[in-house]
C-alpha cells in the first residue's frame, strides 16, 4: 500500500511505498503523531556535511507515556545507546525523543557520551522536562562527535515547530534520514477492546543495516 | 544504521509494553538486512501515551493484548519493509518466506540466512534464479532440516522439490525477477523444509554495484 502524502520534505526525500500486511486495521496518515498525544517535527540545524535537508528531529508526548526501547547488541555502543539503556533501565516512562542525524555519536569516548548528557539536558530544560524523560538516537558518520553547537542553537526553534499533524510527523521523518533514498513513515488506526486506538512510527536506514536488536 | 520511533495511543503497563515492543521488534527490524553490517546505533524507542482510554492490558495473553500486538507488528514490519526496499543500491525488495520448521524463531532464522546471502542477492540483481544459492544459504542457518524434503520457488516458479532441482522456465523465472527489477517491486522466494507449524519470513534487496560506490565514498 503506497501512501501518496504530500509529506513535508519531500522536496527531499519522497515518502516510501509502505507494504503494510493485511489486517483489521485501516490506514490513517500522520506516521507518529497519528496517535492522541503526540507531537514532532523536524528542521534543518546545520549538522549535515552538505546540502540542507533536515536533519534534526523531536517527538514529545503531551503525558509520561510508558517507554520501551530496543537497541543494538554490537558491543560498541554508540553514546546515546548507552544513555537510552540507562534511562530507561531507571524510569519506565518518557516524554520526548530527540534524533539528530550526521554525526552517529559512536566510538567518541567519554566526551561523546558527555555530549548525549549536555543534549539531553537541553532539550529538557526547553519543555520543562527532567533529562532522564528524553530520549536519545543518533545516526550518521561514525567516529565523529555531533555538531553540538549547531544541535544545541537550533533547540529552541525546534520546539516552537512541534505540530500533531502529518506535516510535523512527515518533516521528522525526513530529519532522521542519512543516505536514504525515500522517509519512512506510517500509521494505523484500530480497535483495542472495542476503542479506537492509533499505532504509528517512523524509521530510518539504507545501509549499515542488519539489526540485532534486544 | 536504523533509528524508529512507534507512537500509540493504547493504554498498556510497562512491563507488558517493552515484551510486546521486543516481539514485534523480532518479526521485523531484527528480520531485515541489508548488508549483514549490525550498526552501533541501532535504536527503537516506543512510546504509548494511553490517551485513547482503551482497556488497560497488564498481560500478554488477553483479547486485548494479542489485538495491541497485531497493530504494532503491522507498523513495525511496515517500517521494517520500506527499509529493506530502500537498501543502498537496491533495485528490488527480498522477501523470504520459510514454512514447515520446528517453530518460528528456526524458520526466521532461515529465511533471515537466505536474504543475507550476498551471493544469493547478487544473483537477483543478475536476474539469475539460482536455486542452489538460495539452497546453500538455508543450508548454513544452523538450523538442521532433511535436505530431502527442501523445497525453494521464485514467486510461483517451483525450482527445487523434495531436495531435486525440477526443470524449469529459466526465461520465465529472468524475466520474473527483471520485472520485480524495474518497478522496483517485490521478488517472493518461498522456502519450505519439512512439515512442521514453524513460519517465518525475512525481508533483503538485491546486491548492486551501486552498492560499493556508495559506501566506497560514504566515509568515516
């Protein structure tokens, strides 16, 4: 099933043709924002090493939404693996994600893990939050400490661009991307006990790419 | 590297969000590959906000639970598909099915072999239907099944039966995977290795030239 969106950011990357299996669910759009409570969006915050797409993301939940991760079993963790596994091994809740895409943050030592900790820190401070309810991911060229200076400047324009609708959710899914040809990005709506209940998600990858994630 | 984020509404406890989140994590991102590189950054977090007021689930095994379960495998095999048709280089989407295995996890472990064969992508993107390859890579699962009862076809194209290669169309079998080529579609490769209930499925591309050059000037 392809989703012809005029997706944010398409001028970009287009949206992928998304293969959904068949179910008792309908298409909705609106990737991560579909469901009630979510916010993101996505902007271009000068850390790619060329060209302007974007590439900072957020998604924020309006409540402490319950928080699952699951991450990469190579044993060289990049920074903000190490980090999401601490947080989320302390609290079982969450409120925001912050992505950012050109720099991975991996094999940069004590010093990038620092940077997860000052990144982390500023984004909560902007939506009122405690560091430990934001989250990490990086991706990009490993090996190489994020453009912290031009991530931490573009915070405050990124939370005012936080949006519920598909647009918010179709411009992060572009922010995520690296050497992808298309954003990936869907949604569906369903019934959980006779409710309506929405489930979306974005994701990103092309290469380097054989997960093993636990 | 892959990054997801998945969103709900649904309202579940903790405990069963991250068991749900880890299952349907296995029926689909831990079921793609690409290139057979594990990045150090590969991250799904998934959030539920509980704001659609649906029956609290606090167990796996309720109507509700299987329900939430269904929709975030969907999404995520949805998510994990686009990545796999957007493999660097790719011109096609692999999808690799394996019937008739002792269970799940031996089947998607199987069916994860095949489409991470390098030679056996390579020959998609030769439009070679080279059932040996798909055969051999089966093979090195680490999963034992009788040989004699391997059975390997290319979409509807039956290639091997019973452990013996069967005659086939070979221009037929090309020009099926030459078409999945062009429009960018899908090559179904269906594997069957004996009668028992287990299933799974794992999603590749092909292996293109594109595939070097792209990652020869992509440097750390």
């Amino acid at each position: 099933v392809s989703l012809s969106t005029n997706a944010a950011g398409a001028d970009f990357v287009p949206p992928a043709p998304i293969f959904l299996p068949e179910g008792p669910w309908k298409l909705v759009p609106g990737g991560v924002t579909a469901a009630k409570g979510f916010k993101a969006a996505g902007m271009y915050g000068g850390l790619r090493a060329k060209g302007e797409k974007p590439d900072l993301a957020l998604v924020t939940c309006d409540v402490d939404a319950i928080a699952a991760g699951s991450f990469t079993t190579n044993v060289v963790a990049a920074a903000p693996v190490v980090y999401c596994r601490h947080v989320l091994d302390i609290s079982t809740t969450a409120r925001a994600v912050l992505i950012n895409a050109g720099q991975a943050n991996a094999a940069t030592g004590d010093a990038g893990y620092q940077d997860v900790i000052e990144c982390a820190s500023a984004i909560a401070k902007l939506l009122q939050l405690r560091a430990e309810e934001v989250l990490i991911e990086s991706t990009g060229v490993i090996g190489h400490r994020i453009k912290k200076e031009a991530l931490l400047n573009s915070l405050p324009k990124l939370v005012s661009l936080l949006s519920p609708t598909v647009e918010g959710a179709d411009s992060a899914a572009v922010a995520i991307t690296t050497t992808d040809l298309v954003s990936k990005s869907v949604a569906i709506e369903s019934k959980v006990g006779g409710v309506d209940i929405r489930v979306g998600g974005m994701a990103k990858g092309s290469g380097m790419i054989h997960p093993n994630m636990a | 590297t892959m990054l997801g984020v998945i969103t709900t509404d649904a309202t579940v406890t903790g405990d069963i969000w991250r068991k749900m989140v880890q299952i349907a994590v296995n029926r689909s991102f831990n079921q793609i590959t690409v290139d057979g590189d594990t990045s150090t950054n590969d991250t799904v977090i998934a959030l539920a906000s509980g704001i659609s007021g649906s029956t609290r689930i606090s167990s796996l095994d309720s109507d509700e639970a299987q329900q939430l379960q269904a929709c975030l495998d969907a999404v995520m095999q949805g998510l994990a598909k686009s990545i796999a048709w957007d493999g660097e280089g790719a011109t096609c989407l692999i999808e690799v099915t394996v019937t008739g295995a002792n269970n799940e996890m031996e089947a998607a472990k199987i069916a994860r072999s095949v489409a991470s064969s390098s030679l056996a992508k390579a020959a998609v993107y030769g439009r070679d239907p080279n059932w040996g390859r798909i055969a051999c890579a089966a093979g090195y699962a680490g999963i034992p099944f009788n040989p004699n009862e391997l059975c390997i076809s290319l979409g509807d194209i039956q290639l091997m039966d019973g452990g013996q290669p069967l005659p086939f169309d070979r221009a037929a079998a090309s020009a099926y995977l030459r078409q999945a080529g062009e429009i960018h579609g899908t090559v179904e490769i269906h594997i069957s290795i004996g009668s028992g209930e287990g299933r799974g499925r794992a999603w590749g591309c092909d292996l293109s030239y594109d595939y070097v050059k792209i990652n020869a000037e992509y440097t750390t």
